[in-house]
C-alpha cells in the first residue's frame, strides 16, 4: 500500500511523538540495544567468519531502496470536507492546438532609418543664423539656418539671367526665334534651376532668386519633413564644407526596438510575428518587421527589428526596452495557470497530480516556455489531472511536515 501523508492528529499520534522526543527513554533503550549488540556481536564472531563489510553493504543498499520506494511513492490524502474548504480545483491537461509562447529578449529604442533626414550642407557655406534648436519638432518647410556661400551668390546671378532669358524666348515662340535658340535657353534655365535645388533650395527660394527678391550668396534651409531634431552639430558664424551634416531629423511618430536574440537553432522569427515592447511601466504593441540571419561579430546576437507606433511621444531614441516576442508553441503543447505550479524540496518546479479524488501526489516537471498567465511544461502525459487553485497549500503542508520526496 501506497504510504499516504494525512492531515488529521489522533491522541494516540500525539502520545507517541511526545514519548519518542523524550531524551531519558532514548537513552535507556540505547543503552540496554547497546548491551545486546554487543554480547550477539561476541557470539557472532565465535561462530563465524567476519563478513561484516559486506553485511554492513548489504544492509545499506536495503535501506536506501527502501527509503526511495517510500519517496517515489508518497502522496497528500485530503478529505472530502477538505478540499471544499479549500475550494480545491483540478484540470485535466490536453494539447493547445493554437498555443503560442512568449519570448523576452532585451532590447534599445532606435530612430525609424527609414524615416529620419540628415540635412546636409551641399557647398561650402558660412552660418549666419540658426532658426532650429535640438529637440524642437519641425513640420515641412520650416527653416532650419540662414547661410553665405560665394558659390551661392554665383549661382543666383546665372539663374536670375537665365530665367529672364527664358521668359522672353518663350513669349516670342519658336518660331520667332528658331529651334536651337530657343532649346538653349531653356536647357540653361532647367540646368540652373535644378542645381539650386542640388544645393538644398526649395521652391519658393528658387522662385525669389528668380524674381531678384534675394540678399546675394545667402540662403535657407529648410526642414524636408516632419520630425524632430536630433542632432544640430553646428554653431553661428561656423564654416562649413560641402557634405557636412546640419542636422538630423527623426520622424518619432514610429519608432524601431532593435532586440538582441541568443543563437538558437531552428529559431526563426518571421516578418509580422507580434510583439510587445516594454519600457519600465509602459508597453506598447507592435510587430517584426526585420529579422537578421547573421551573428553581431561581438555580441554574438541576433538582431531583430521591431515598429512600434508612438504616439504621445512617450519613447525616445536611446531607452531599454524589453520585447515579448509571440511565438507559436510545439505541437501537443501542455499549459498550466501559474497558480498550479510550485517549488519542490530541493528546488525544482513540480505539479500535483490527482491519482484519484483526494490523492495528490507531487510530480516534477520542467518548464518551456510562457504563454501569457499559462506557462508551458513538459514531463506529464495528456489526460493528467492536475491541480491549480489549492497547489500551494499542498506544497506548504509537504513542507511543514517536514517531508523530502528526494530523502534529502
């Protein structure tokens, strides 16, 4: 018969761990066992051979089997009034055919690449002013800084003749004044033109230079979006070449968590996998949208990219984030509320299963994964009856009673 662990305590249980903790009877019996063993010992070694050692072996290896039957097979026996009092309650574990487990990975808040600008200086220019500061949230058109470049101040005169060239050719028709005139001056005119907007120049600037509304050699650039600015590594009165950058503009509408995943094999993470990024008490929902396929050389990760939407604007470039990654689980995925497990005597996850109404016996199990409030766990069959509401209390009884299931 199976040893079970009950929770009742009879008079009769209570008399005999009262005597069995009284020092004077333990002394007495070990006095008067000592005496016997060792007249059997005098005779023993009369009328045998010495064969202690391997009686002693012998002895040794009964008990420790025995010891173990007895752990393997220990169960917790509750009453029926019990487990009412308790509000026990039992499930029965079955595959979760569109189970999916959740993957957290750390990982850092960067600018969306392809929505960020680098406003560059296109010839080489002096600052005369600035109109932009760092941090501040430009909208399309607004000026960024005022500048001088002698190149500038050339360009504007060649456009402002072509464009006066241009405009008499094409009133006259041509007709009037042929076919080549006419194709030379507007080549010259589009060719000016479109260097003025090589050199960063909007619309309505090309149209003063035009017009002869325009300071000679000096100009604005204007911001090519919506953004922020992130960057502005430039100072009034500052030269600076062609090439160099003004400042950086960052639409933070949409941001990128960049997670940082352990080498796996068969791990793949597919564009459009839900995920979930957390930055201290905040989490915004977003998706996959790149997935790399090489080690970072240094950190020996796998880079994934994930969009998240920000509005409010309540995450900045350079944060810590977690991302939970939403993944589909193994085929014949078993799940439990995470009430249902606890920790055994030497500190491994276990389950309590129902052998039959009333008996539970502790089994451990290993964990694989999580799914929301239900984690994943691997070691029991389907079918198995575990227990949920109540888990804790049997572990805690288990425990006061000062009961190993490892024999510890």
């Amino acid at each position: 018969m199976k040893p079970k662990m009950t929770f009742q305590k009879t008079p009769l249980a209570i008399f005999l761990l009262a005597t069995l903790a009284n020092p004077g009877w333990a002394d007495e019996n070990h006095d008067h066992a000592h005496n016997e063993s060792n007249e059997a010992e005098q005779h023993a070694q009369q009328a045998a051979p010495d064969n202690s050692g391997d009686h002693d072996e012998h002895a040794h290896g009964k008990e420790v089997g025995s010891a173990a039957s007895h752990s393997e097979e220990a169960a917790l026996e509750l009453t029926a009034e019990q487990q009412k009092t308790l509000n026990l309650q039992v499930i029965t574990l079955q595959p979760d055919a569109d189970a999916t487990r959740t993957l957290t990975v750390p990982a850092e808040i960067i600018s969306n690449q392809y929505r960020t600008w680098v406003v560059p200086v296109r010839i080489d220019s002096q600052v005369q002013s600035r109109s932009a500061t760092l941090g501040q949230h430009m909208e399309k058109g607004d000026a960024i800084a005022t500048l001088f470049s002698p190149a500038m101040a050339q360009l504007q005169s060649d456009l402002q003749v072509a464009a006066d060239g241009w405009r008499r050719v094409k009133n006259l028709g041509r007709r009037t004044v042929g076919n080549q005139r006419y194709l030379d001056a507007q080549s010259q005119y589009q060719s000016l033109r479109a260097r003025a907007k090589g050199y960063g120049l909007s619309n309505s600037a090309i149209a003063d230079i035009e017009a002869g509304k325009n300071e000679k050699g000096v100009y604005t650039l204007t911001a090519p979006d919506d953004g922020l600015v992130l960057e502005d590594a430039f100072q009034q009165g500052q030269w600076l070449t062609a090439g160099s950058a003004l400042v950086t503009l960052v639409d933070e509408s949409e941001l990128w968590a960049e997670a940082a995943l352990p080498p796996s094999p068969g791990l793949q993470i597919s564009t459009g996998t839900p995920a979930r990024v957390i930055v201290g008490g905040t989490s915004v929902d977003g998706k996959v949208i790149q997935s790399g396929h090489r080690l970072n050389p240094v950190t020996r990760t796998l880079a994934v990219r994930v969009a998240i939407p920000n509005a409010g604007h309540l995450l900045h470039p350079g944060m810590f984030a977690d991302v939970a990654l939403a993944l589909a689980a193994p085929e014949n995925t078993l799940t439990v509320p995470e009430e249902a497990l606890t920790r055994s005597a030497d500190g491994d996850w276990q389950l309590f299963v129902e052998e039959e109404p009333g008996h539970y016996k502790p089994v451990e199990i290993q964990l694989n994964g999580q799914l929301e409030n239900r984690r994943i766990v691997t070691g029991l069959e389907p079918g198995t009856r575990v227990v949920t509401r109540g888990a804790f209390f049997l572990a805690s009884e288990m425990a006061k009673s000062g009961f190993d299931i490892h024999n510890h």
